[in-house]
C-alpha cells in the first residue's frame, strides 16, 4: 500500500467545459495505474476544513510520460480550490484505489456500451482505450445537462460511435441516455456505465440480465476500507450482508448492490 502514497506534481490544468476542469499529475505512482475505473484519493491543501481527500476518477493515463489525467467539476469547497492549482505545484495523492472496470468481460469483435453521464463520464475514457486496443467496437452514449456542459465529444469519437445527450436538447439528442439507445436501437454483448445514481438505476432495471457494469461515486471517507463511510447493500443478500464502494467497488455487476 506504501508504493500508492505519492507526491505528484501538477503538469496541466485546463477549463474543459462549464466549471469542469482537466487536470494532469506526473509522477513515479502512475506506474500502477493500469486498470480504468480506479480513482485516486486526493488531498486538497493542509487546512482543517479540507481534511477529506476528494475521490476523483482516473480519466487517463500515459505510462510513458509517468502522467494520469483527471477531469473534474468544481462544486464544493475542495474541487473549487484544487482548480486553482497550477503548473508546477504538487499534490497528495493516494492510488490508483478500488475495483475498476472488468476490461476481460469483453472480447475482441464485441460491441462494448458505454454509458456515461456529467462527472461519471471520464472513467469511460480511459475505459474506452483499453477496450479499442483489444479489438473492441465501442459505442458510447454520453449525457450532459446543456451543451456547455459537454466535454471529451471529439477525444471519444476518435475511439468509436458517440451519441452526445442534453437534457435542455442544446446539443446532440434531447433527452437522457436512454432517449438516445431507444432512438438509434443501440445494442451491445456487454455494458459499462458511470454516472449520477438516478442514471444507474434506470441502467440496472434495463440491463439487469446483461453482462453489465456500474460505477458509483458516492460519497466516501477513507477510500480503503477502513471506516465504513461508503457502505452499500448488497440486493436480494441478508440484513447483514454489504459492500464497500471504495474497496469493493466502485464498480460492481448491475444489480449486485442496491442503489
Ligand atoms: C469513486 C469516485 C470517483 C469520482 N470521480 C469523479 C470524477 O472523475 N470527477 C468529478 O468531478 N467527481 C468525481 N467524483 C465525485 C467527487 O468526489 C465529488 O464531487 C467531490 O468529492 C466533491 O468535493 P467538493 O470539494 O467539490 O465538495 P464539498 O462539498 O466541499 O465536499 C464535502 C465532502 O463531501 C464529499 N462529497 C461531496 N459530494 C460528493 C459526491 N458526490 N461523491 C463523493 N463525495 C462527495 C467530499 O469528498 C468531501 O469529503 C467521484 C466520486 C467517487 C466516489
Ligand atoms: S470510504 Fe472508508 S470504508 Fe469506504
């Protein structure tokens, strides 16, 4: 666990979208980061207020540079502070943690789905790389509020078919991810999704017979299974039975916890 402690130094910091900000680390720590879907645990400045780090999601990853990059919204008091972090400046990180994305379940000649609204789309892009690189076809349906929201369009669409939805219909199809799967017919052998619980909900009652996968970002303390902030129940197990979103997960079989 010692080897995922690091300092790692602020190389980018980009506005991507609407308060969404790019953010690229380089550091020796990046050497794990092979598995997408995993997050890493960021300390944001040395104040008491600040004392919770913040999971954000690994967006990408170049092994050679030694470089992970994260995209992430600036809402609360950490993210806004950490958008202020320029070059040259370095960050306390813990990771890559948690259970990403299962790359294995899909195989080459497959049509991998990847479903992803607002901050949850990120994951899928590293995701995505993987995927293509072992001969996957990848469609990706991303979701966004309005079209100021929208980022990585053009970075997906180098990968495979995109289908941009807002929910205002300022850009792409109006409506939410699953407007456009019904519109287009979309069809896959297997599933990846990461977004806003609501989103995940209707996900699992749609593809809950299907070799699918979701990807929670609840709200967490710890991030390795020490304090039990993030615990889930486990669907259709006893009243004791649970899960732990940072260790376990965040990504689980569609219908193995309840959402
Ligand atoms: C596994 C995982 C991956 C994530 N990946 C991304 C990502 O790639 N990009 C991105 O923008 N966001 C991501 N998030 C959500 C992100 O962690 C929260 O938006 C962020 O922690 C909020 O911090 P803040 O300083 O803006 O808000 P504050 O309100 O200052 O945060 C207060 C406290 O609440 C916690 N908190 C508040 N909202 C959330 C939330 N929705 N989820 C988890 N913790 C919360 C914070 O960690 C902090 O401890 C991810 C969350 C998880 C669990
Ligand atoms: S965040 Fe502490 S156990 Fe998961």
């Amino acid at each position: 666990m010692r080897d995922r402690y690091g300092s790692l130094t602020v190389v980018e910091q980009t506005l991507l979208a609407k308060d969404s900000y790019q953010l690229v680390l380089e550091g020796e720590t990046v050497a794990h980061m092979t598995q997408p879907g995993q997050f890493l645990h960021v300390r944001v400045g040395q104040s008491e207020d600040l004392l919770l780090r913040r999971p954000i999601s690994i967006a990408d990853v170049d092994l050679n540079k030694q470089q992970v990059t994260m995209i992430y919204r600036a809402g609360g008091e950490g993210t806004s502070r950490l958008s202020h972090y320029e070059n040259g400046k370095t960050l306390n990180v813990m990771g890559p943690l948690g259970k990403g994305f299962p790359v294995e379940e899909a195989q080459t000649g497959d049509v991998a789905l990847l479903v992803g609204g607002g901050i949850g789309v990120p994951p899928l892009y590293y995701l995505a790389k993987q995927l293509v690189k072992k001969g996957v076809h990848v469609i990706s349906v991303l979701g966004f509020a309005s079209k100021q929201d929208v980022f990585y369009e053009e970075a997906f669409k180098a990968l495979g078919d995109v289908y941009v939805t807002t929910v205002d219909g300022s850009h792409g199809v109006h409506g939410f991810v699953t407007n456009a799967i019904d519109e287009f017919e979309l069809k896959c052998d297997v599933l990846y999704s990461c977004g806003p619980t609501p989103m995940l909900k209707v996900v699992t009652e749609r593809y809950r017979h299907k070799k699918a996968f979701i990807s929670l970002e609840e709200r967490m303390g710890c991030g390795i299974g020490a304090c039990f902030a993030c615990v889930c129940a486990v669907e259709d197990g006893d009243a004791h039975e649970y899960r732990k979103i940072c260790s376990d997960g965040p990504v689980f079989p569609v219908g193995e916890v309840v959402l």
